[in-house]
C-alpha cells in the first residue's frame, strides 16, 4: 500500500443526505415542523475535506431562538461522521416565507 497517497476524501453525497437527516432532527421551538422541512436552510455545501458551509435564515429577525439556533445547527452537523469544520451563516435575503415549506410541512401545519 502507498501511504503517499492523497486520502480521496468523504463521500459527498452520502454526507449530505447523513447532514439533511441531522437537520430534519432540529426544531424551531414555536413550531412542530423541523428547520429543514420547513425552509429555514437554503443551501448545504459540502466539500470532500469534509467541510461544510451552511446558509440558513429564520422565520423573522426577532424569533426568539436567533442567538442559539445557527449553535444548534452548527453542533448538530458537527455530530456526522465525516464532517471536519463547519460554518453557518445567518442570512435575511431572501426572506423566508411559507412557500419555501415542503409539501410535507405545509400539509402538518394546515398551509391549503
């Protein structure tokens, strides 16, 4: 075996959906639905060093889980196996809003 080898890396693909399951495992305390389902990550980027880089919003500016829920997140995809670093950014453009919701999530909460 040659160790000069490069480590090729994670399997992206399989880490992303292992990171989407963690984050369907998050909830926004006020409602019954988890962050991913309900629209609060708009994008999942992850590398094959194993970092990831999240962005991610909230319902409003003033939810009052502002200050711990990016922790939340960033603790939680930092638990897959896999994964080096992680950075998520909090942003308010575009702002979140009820057709950013799964189907699935729309229907819990009575959104037709």
């Amino acid at each position: 075996m040659n160790s000069d080898r490069e480590d090729p890396g994670i399997d992206v693909e399989r880490t992303r959906d292992t990171i989407v399951a963690a984050l369907r495992s998050c909830y926004d305390p006020e409602i019954p639905v988890n962050i991913y389902d309900l629209g609060l990550i708009y994008d999942v980027a992850v590398a094959q060093t194993g970092d990831v880089a999240i962005r991610m919003t909230l319902t409003s500016p003033a939810c009052p889980v502002a200050g711990s829920l990016p922790g939340e997140v960033e603790g939680r995809v930092r638990g897959v196996a896999g994964v080096r670093d992680v950075q998520v950014e909090l942003v308010w453009d575009p702002p979140w809003d009820k057709d950013r919701m799964s189907e699935a999530a729309k229907v819990q909460l009575g959104f037709f």
